[in-house]
C-alpha cells in the first residue's frame, strides 16, 4: 500500500471537513440553506450553495439555476436581495432597526425530500415595474 504524504493526508481531511461543514440538514429548504451558507461563507458572486443544495439532495432538478434567473438571482446573495424574503419582515430588523443576526432567523420549516422550493419562512419579492 502507497504511503501518503502530508499534504495528502490534510487535503483529504479538509475535503471531509469541507463537505460535513457545508452538507444541507435534512428537511432543510434551499433558500434557508443558502443563507445559512452565505451567513458563513459569504457569496462567490456564482450560484454556488444552490447548485450546491441541489447536486446533494434535488439532482433532477436541472432548471434550478434558470427559475432563480427568472427571478433575479444569478448569484446565492441575489436570490435575497432580487427574488425572495422572509414571509414575516418583522423578522428582518431588530428593535434598533438593524439586520437581524443569522441566529435570529427562524428555523426552517422544512421540506419534503428532493425539493429546491423554498419553506414557508420565505415568500417573493414584490417588484413593482419602472415608470
């Protein structure tokens, strides 16, 4: 059996680390996982932690990254700021008027396996036309 150097060893147990740190939850929605992956890692300016969420747990789900387009979110962070928020805004804003920490989110409210809809935490945007 080949001996492995050190650095083989670390990249192998950062892979491990890396996958179990960014691993959807079970039940957990796609945008409740995004968020919670932006609140950690911040946004790549690609739709990483949604292909992402969709590779690990809804594969058949091939117009993901077209429905997100649709609604203005070509990246994980403008899927928020474009397309989606939180149902209850009161929970956007503390007392003081500033963002609300990611701990302060609500807990997903859980979807059935294999789907990239959002829970019902989250509604769309309501976008008015331009003048």
């Amino acid at each position: 059996m080949e001996e492995l150097t050190v650095d083989q060893v670390a990249e192998a147990v950062l892979r491990r680390t890396a996958s179990t740190l960014t691993q959807p939850r079970d039940g957990e929605c796609l945008l409740c996982y995004v968020v919670r992956m932006l609140n950690e890692y911040g946004c790549d300016t690609t739709l990483r932690f949604a292909t992402h969420y969709r590779d690990q747990r809804a594969p058949r789900a091939t117009a993901l990254e077209a429905r997100l387009g649709r609604m203005g979110g070509f990246c994980d962070c403008e899927i928020f700021l474009n397309g989606m928020t939180l149902a209850d805004r009161s929970l956007e804003r503390d007392e003081h008027g500033e963002p609300c920490a990611p701990e302060h989110l609500p807990e997903c409210a859980r979807v059935r396996p294999g789907s990239t809809r959002a829970c019902s935490n989250w509604t769309r945007q309501r976008r008015y036309g331009a003048w």
